[in-house]
C-alpha cells in the first residue's frame, strides 16, 4: 500500500464492511507507517465511544429551543446573502439544520423539507425511533467439580437451570465451566467470584476476582466482550485466553487470536494488546502502559491449552433438554479421568454430554490412561460411573496365578446364566457378540475389580453378563490382574 489510509476506511474495518485482505493489508501498512498508526487508533477509541453513548439518555430539551437555533442560523444565512449578493451558498443547508437539531440533544427520525415560499428548509420531527433491547442470553453449566455456589447457594441441580444476567458463582476448591454459544464458553478457577453484569447479544461483561478461563468465538460488529478485573478492561473480538486477578495484579494470557487490555479510569488513553503466545502483568496502582507484552512459555501454553473450557457440541439454547449431566467418581482420588477421547481433569466431577454410549479412560497409579469402562446416557436423565481402581496390583503376578485364577473362572462360570442374558438377541438371530472384560483377584479369591470395557451388547445385557462373572467363586491363591474377551 503506497498510499496513507484514510481516517474512514478505518471506521469501515472497525464496523465490518471490509474485507479480511484488504483488513490485513491496511494493519500491514500502519505497522510502519507512524501517521496512519494514530489514525487507527484514534478511529478505534471514538468507535469505542459508542456503545456508551448509545445508552445515555438524550438531555429534556423542548422543539422551542431546537426551533430557536434554527431560526438565527436562517437568518444569518439571510445577512450574509443580502450582505454579499454574489455569495454562493457551495453545501446544502439541511445538514447545517439536521446537526443544530442533534446537537441540541434531540434524537429521533427527521425529514428536512421547503415550506412554500420559504427561502430556507424545515427541519420536521417525524417521530422517535426507540432502539430495540438486546436479546438477553443464557448460559448453561457444562461442567462442575469441588465446591462451587451460584447466587449463594449449593444447587441441588446446577445443569437444569439456565444462568443470565445479574448470575454471581464464586468456587472455593473447585471450578465450573459455562457454555453460552457453540464456541464461547468460561471456566472459573478454585477460589474465585465472577458476576455476569452485562449478558446479551450487544455486550457481555464478566466482573472477575480470581481467575477465570475463556474462549470466545468471533464477535459480529457492534457485540462487545469485556472482562472486568478491578482497574482493569480486557476486551476481545474472539479469541482464547485466560485472566487472574488479585491483590497483587492482574494477569492476562493470551493462547491465540488479540486481547486488549485497558485502565478503567482512562480507557482511550492506557491500554496494552496481547497477541498470540503473550502474556502481560499489570502490577497493582501502575497504569496499563507500563506493562508489556510478552512470549509465553511452553509450559504456559500447554497449561492454558489444557484448561480450555469444556462445550458441549451441538450447542443451542434448548440445549439443556437434549442432554443430560454425567458424575464420573474414582476409588481412588485426584486421578486424571478421559472421556471420549477428551481429558477433564481429576476425578470426581460432573459434565453435560449428549445421549448415547460414552468410554472413560482412567488414570493407574503411573499416570497411564487406561480404558474403565463405557456408559450409555439417556437425555434428561442422570448418569453415574465409578471408575474403579485397575492398577493397584503388580501386572506380573508371582508364578502361574493368572492362569489358575482363569481356569477357576472357566469352571466356575455359569454357562446357563450366560445364555438367558443373551436369550433375547438370540431369538432375534443376533450372535457372535462378546464382552471384553478386567478383573482383579486377590489372595484371599475376592473379586477386588471388575469392569466391562468394550462390548456390543445393550446395556442391560451386558450387566446381565458382569452380573454373571462377578458371581463365579474363587478360593485363596495367588493374587491376578488379567483381561479377556468372552465370545457369546
């Protein structure tokens, strides 16, 4: 681009009417050009202006006062002309009419006519045009682990109740996870407070005090997302990052996509940005130009990927009667837990998931995920897995105990049980279905552990199935950890 920009090419970017090369490359010319530089950022504050001023109300003004000023510019339009005869009046007058109208506080639709006879237009008040209320949203917790308060209290069924605004969570050891959009969703930390002040489809405003993840998907022009965090306004068109904030600062990382952070008291004058990969600090009591903007770690990168907030696919507002919430528990406590694929973090915790069948993955006492076992969820209805301890016993048993304890199982299997729990897809002409299964038996012949880890049978039949292998009867011996496939 050889050219400078021109101050209103930067107002149609801002109001989306441009197109992302053309965008990319008037950023790329302001890069190193200083004079088109300040234009964009002095379009950028002024257009920042405007949702603010949108919401003021217009001053009591009568039509006497606005008729006023009309009349003394016509009429020193009049001295000038009968002053100087060949003056040429080179603009209209009626933008002249229409901005003394404005000025004056006077806001609604305006037709500028010419009276008969008249040497000058009218300006004429139709009517007021009232701008509509933004459509309020919703969000709905997606995922809810320690404890956690919402309006003060413990829900009973925090997943059934759609959250708007005015909503306060506060954690104390713990996190909740809210989605509010197909990709827009947050996720607030242990020991954090955070109020849903502004929540609809113009301007969403989250008041923080602690720490709090979010992804946003790309705002339309004139949506607005802002996070407050005490002195201090993050603004975002659509990105992923991560806000903490407390006495000492407050802290805004960047994952991908360009985050503004801002002073609250001078909002056009100290503000910082944070590109991808960046982070920034702003210590307490100093102003947002003194801090800068920094690479992230790796570490930082991989810590903040994985605290991405948890969304339910498929997201629309009716969301929560198509779905339905799932506890996962685990014997053992702080294990890292997968599901479908996704890691949640430690057990126990409770998520939203569609209906169907869902696999669990488990942490062992190594850190390794091994598969626990598989759920199937109906929607509306409550689901509950206990991951069970797999990994508590050596994976080498001492001589030949794995094999005994197999024998035993053979033998002591009721064949009989077997066929009336697949007696049904039997009859139906379904066969050559199986169960893959793990078991644990320890010294004394307790089944200690057993988990149905992959089958294709229905869930009623396949606990028919464990029911029976959790019946077979071992005596005292060597202790085993095995898995199988049982062909039906």
């Amino acid at each position: 681009m050889s050219k400078h920009v021109a101050p209103h090419r930067w107002a149609d970017a801002l109001a989306g009417e441009l197109g992302s090369a053309e965008i990319a490359e008037m950023e790329q010319h302001a890069a190193t050009c200083k004079r088109c530089d300040r234009a964009r950022v002095r379009v950028q504050r002024v257009s920042d202006t405007f949702p603010v001023i949108r919401q003021q109300a217009s001053p009591e003004l009568g039509w006497d006062g606005v008729r006023a000023r009309i009349h003394w510019t016509i009429s020193k339009e009049k001295r000038d002309t009968a002053s100087h005869p060949k003056l040429v009046r080179r603009r209209p007058l009626w933008p002249v009419l229409a901005a003394t109208a404005l000025a004056a506080g006077v806001t609604g639709v305006y037709f500028v006519v010419r009276a008969p006879g008249a040497s000058a237009p009218v300006v004429v008040p139709i009517a007021h045009a009232p701008e509509s209320p933004a459509a309020p949203l919703t969000a709905l917790v997606s995922r809810l682990a320690g404890d956690v308060m919402i309006d003060g209290v413990r829900p009973a069924d925090p997943f059934a109740k759609p959250l708007g605004v005015g909503t306060v969570l506060a954690t104390g050891d713990g996190r909740v996870d809210l989605q509010f959009g197909e990709a827009s969703a947050f996720a607030l930390g242990p020991r954090s407070t955070l109020e849903l002040r502004s929540f609809d489809a113009n301007t969403i405003a989250l008041v923080v005090d602690g720490s709090v993840d979010l992804e946003v998907a790309p705002r339309k022009p004139g949506q607005r997302f802002l996070v407050i965090a005490g002195d201090r306004t993050i603004e975002v068109r659509g990105t992923r990052f991560a806000v903490k904030h407390d006495a000492t600062g407050t802290l805004v990382s960047c994952q991908h996509g360009l985050v503004t952070v801002r002073d609250t008291s001078a909002p056009a004058v100290d503000t910082v940005e944070v590109a991808t990969a960046r982070k920034a600090f702003v210590p307490a009591g100093h102003h947002t130009t003194e801090a800068h903007a920094v690479p992230l770690t790796a570490d930082e990168l991989v810590t903040l990927a994985n605290a991405t907030p948890w969304s339910t696919p498929g997201w629309t507002p009716d969301l929560a009667t198509r779905t339905a919430p799932l506890d996962v528990v685990a014997a053992a406590p702080h294990r890292a837990v997968r599901v479908d694929g996704s890691e949640l973090g430690a057990a126990p915790f409770a998520m939203r998931v569609a209906p169907g069948r869902h696999t669990i993955e488990a942490a062992d006492a190594y850190g390794k995920l091994r598969k626990a076992g598989w759920i199937d969820v109906t929607a509306t209805k409550a689901a509950h897995f206990e991951a069970l301890p797999i990994d508590d016993v050596p994976s080498a048993p001492v001589g030949n105990a794995i094999a005994t304890r197999k024998r035993q199982l053979a033998t002591g299997l009721d064949h009989a049980r077997l066929r009336q729990c697949t007696r049904r897809l039997a009859k139906s002409g379904l066969t050559g279905t199986y169960v893959t299964y793990e078991i644990t038996v320890g010294a004394a012949g307790a089944v200690d552990v057993l988990n149905v880890v992959d089958t294709d049978l229905p869930t009623e039949t396949a606990a028919c199935v464990h029911d029976a292998l959790a019946a077979v009867h071992f005596v005292a011996g060597g202790a085993a950890t095995w898995r199988d496939r049982l062909a039906l």
